[in-house]
C-alpha cells in the first residue's frame, strides 16, 4: 500500500519478512520532517525490527507518529536516543540539509544510520560523513524508496542480474512530482539550501538507479539542467531538471524529475524506468498504468521470445530491509554498499553543481 499526499507521505507496507528475532534489533526514529520516515520504519518493522522510541522538536509530528506506531517511547531530547546503547539503529527523515551531520551525530554515538534520501546536501557533507564512517566502523544507509520500496523495481534488478535483457547499456528515468498545495509544504521545502536542489533531492533516486541497473560503481555526468517553469513565487524552487551521464563501463543514462505532475493524474507521479539491454528491455510503470489501472507496480519485458506484462503488486516484496538489519548486525554489504550509496549521493551533488539554469 503506498499513500502519498503532497509529496510528503509515503507508507508502503509488505510481505512481513522477519530476519531477527524480538528485541535483537532496536532502532528509534527522530526527526520526522519528512513522511518518508513511515515507509522507512515499516520496511524495518517487516523485517523483524522493534521500534523502540521517538523524538522529534514538534509534539504535534510525534502525536502522528505514535498513531501509526504506538509502540515508541516519545523522549524529550534526541541525546536520550543517541546515548542510548541499547539502540542499534536510528532512522531520520530530518530537513535535507541536516540529514548528513544528523548521521555523523549517530555514528560518532556508535549507532548506524538510516536517512531518507537525498543523504547530503554539499560536498562537505559527504567528505564529513566518509571520514567519520572510516573513523568509527558505522554504516550510512539511504532510503532510496523509488528503487528499494516499489516491487516492480525490486523485480527489474533480479531479471537483469538473471540476465533477462543481456547487458543493461541505457537508463531513461523520469520522475515527476505532484507540488500540490505549497500553503502545505513545509518552508524548507522552498529554500535551496535547505533541500539542495532538485537533481540533489529527487535526482538522487534516478541516479542511484542508473548505478544498480546497470551494474556501475561509478560514472561522469556529462551534462545537466534545471529550472523554474512554474512557480514564480518561489525563486528558489526548481520545478524541473534533467541530466544524462556515463558510466564507467559505458552504459549512458538520461533522466528527468519535476513538480509538475498534473492534478488530473490519479496518483501523485507517473514515475517511469526503462532498462534498454542488448537482448531486451524493461519498463517499469511504478505507480500508476495511465488510463489502464490507477494501480502500480506494472512490468513490461520485450526479449527474444516476445512481450509479458507483470502485475508485481503484493508479489514480490522488499528485501532491502531484511538485508539491511542482517549488514548491520554481521558487518557484510547485501543491501548495498557503502561505496554505492556514497557514490550515488556524490553524483547527484556533481549533478547540481554544474546545472545550468534555463527558462529564464
């Protein structure tokens, strides 16, 4: 089940797929600027997670939360989550720009980190968090839901790591956006140093994909773009931008994100992959099938042998998170690498530094 409203809810639930036991995985959650924190706590849950405590600076955010997960202990300061050693884990959706000294604050307390993306908002902010992930043995995890949290994106890395298409050479990604209504997004939200812009922010899902499809560690942005179409009233907002890169061993990439989502949608984003491979290819329609099926989760394989669409929905489930606890406990890199995870945060900040600004 997802719910999204105005961008800022996304809750989806699954497959209860446990691999702990009671109480061998405690983690808190603090910080709840953004509604991606329940997707993020669910995914835990289902893996056999115990949500222990909350905090966050606003009663009223807390309130919500506890009538979702009434489980939590509501603390009055976040050093009474940090402090605490019994606590494995701290999930975080905080404003974008806090999120990387959020997770050194973590990591420095001997906790791992689980941010929803996109994980840094400078450079700095990366180079900081490497160094301190180096000096203390923690791990940084990235919620990179439009991968990790849609079942149909779960099932495409399987097909091509089966090598259903051959080799993965080109991702198109388009991800927009639905802004709504701005009177209920938060001010942060049009402030670009706040959420460090939109290749920054929801580019950071595109990017990563780019890298896990195509089997890449690396890659070079080759040209990128931004601009503000439609919301004159907030110079600072980009409502749109694109970029195409490399990858190290030549796939290439295009991908563009906007809030210009259309309010005659029935959902709040008709995101789109396409994975063109030299035997076949895969489009995945997250979540929404246009004037079809107001239902996500859509997959579309055209090989040798012919054409098959999948409904995934409810299928297939969201491992990441199993895998996630089990790195965190053992010490491996299932889920995905700290390499990848810091690659992808640092391309999306390449991104945005040298877009150019159009539609002025």
């Amino acid at each position: 089940m997802v719910q999204k409203a105005d961008g800022m809810t996304y809750a989806p639930k699954g497959k209860a797929a446990q691999v702990v036991g009671p109480g061998q995985f405690r983690f808190a959650a603090m910080h709840l600027d953004h509604g991606h924190i329940y997707g993020m706590c669910n995914g835990l849950i289902e893996a056999g997670g115990e949500l222990v405590a909350v905090y966050d600076s606003q009663p009223e955010r807390v309130a919500a939360f506890l009538k979702t997960y009434p489980q939590a202990t509501v603390v009055a300061d976040e050093r009474a989550i940090l402090e605490d050693p019994t606590i494995r884990l701290i999930a975080a959706a905080a404003i974008p720009c806090d999120r990387g000294p959020l997770g050194c604050r973590a990591m420095e307390h001997g906790k791992d980190y689980f941010t929803d993306k996109t994980p840094f908002t400078t450079l700095e902010q990366l180079a900081q968090a490497r160094a301190v992930l180096a000096r203390t043995g923690r791990r940084y995890f990235v919620y990179f839901s439009e991968r990790l949290h849609v079942e149909c994106a779960v099932e495409a890395g399987r097909l091509i790591a089966a090598g259903a298409i051959g080799r993965p050479v080109q991702v198109l990604g388009l991800g927009p956006h639905r802004l709504g209504d701005p009177g209920k997004r938060p001010a942060w939200f049009f402030e670009r140093a706040k959420y460090g812009g939109i290749l920054c922010d929801i580019g950071s899902h595109q990017i990563e994909q780019f890298l896990a499809y195509t089997n890449n560690t690396t890659a070079k942005i080759q040209a990128a773009k931004v601009a503000n179409y439609n919301c004159p009233q907030f110079p600072e907002l980009e409502d749109f931008g694109d970029l195409t890169l490399i990858g190290a061993n030549g796939a290439t990439g295009y991908h563009r994100v906007d809030w210009l989502n259309p309010k005659g949608l029935a959902t709040w984003g008709d995101g789109r992959t396409i994975i063109l491979g030299t035997d076949g290819y895969i489009e995945l329609r997250k979540y929404i099938n246009v004037g079809t099926d107001t239902a996500g989760d859509h997959l579309f394989l055209v090989d040798h042998q012919g054409e098959r669409h999948v409904e995934l929905a409810g299928k297939i489930g969201f491992p990441f998170f199993g895998q996630l606890v089990r790195d965190s406990l053992d010490g491996t890199e299932t889920a995905m690498t700290q390499a990848h995870i810091f690659m992808s945060a640092e391309l999306c900040l390449e991104a945005q530094r040298v877009a150019v600004r159009v539609g002025e």
